[in-house]
C-alpha cells in the first residue's frame, strides 16, 4: 500500500478559463474537492500530491499569465 501526501490548493478564476483549468485537473488527476460559483467567478479547491505542487502551480499560472490567483493550505 502506497501512501500519498496532498496540499490542498486553492485557484480563484473568471468562468472563461474553466476550460484550462480543468485540463491541468485532468491532466494530473487532481482531486477537485470544492467548488463555489462567484459574481467573480470559480473558486476551486484541489488536492494536489505534495511532489506535483510546483509542478501544477506552474501549469495553472502559466495558461493565463497570472491571472489566476493561487493559494496553497
């Protein structure tokens, strides 16, 4: 049995960049485990294994150039 460690992210995005983000999701077989509907948009929270941080961080910010705000738990 292999244990695997996880952070809990947190992305805040416009409703336009769903798309992107839920490729990265995919991508890395994130665990998705809140969303909220805003006026400003989605707010996620993801699990992500804590070696694959940095990793989907990356790939999150670099599909909009900064404009997806991330934070980490």
């Amino acid at each position: 049995m292999t244990i695997q460690f996880k952070q809990k992210v947190s992305a805040l995005f416009p409703y336009d960049f769903t798309g992107e983000i839920m490729q990265v999701v995919n991508h890395f077989g994130l665990d998705i485990v809140k969303q909220d509907y805003t006026a400003d948009g989605i707010h996620m929270l993801f699990e992500v294994p804590i070696a694959k941080v940095g990793e989907v961080s990356k790939g999150i910010i670099e599909r909009r150039g900064g404009k997806i705000k991330l934070e980490k738990d």
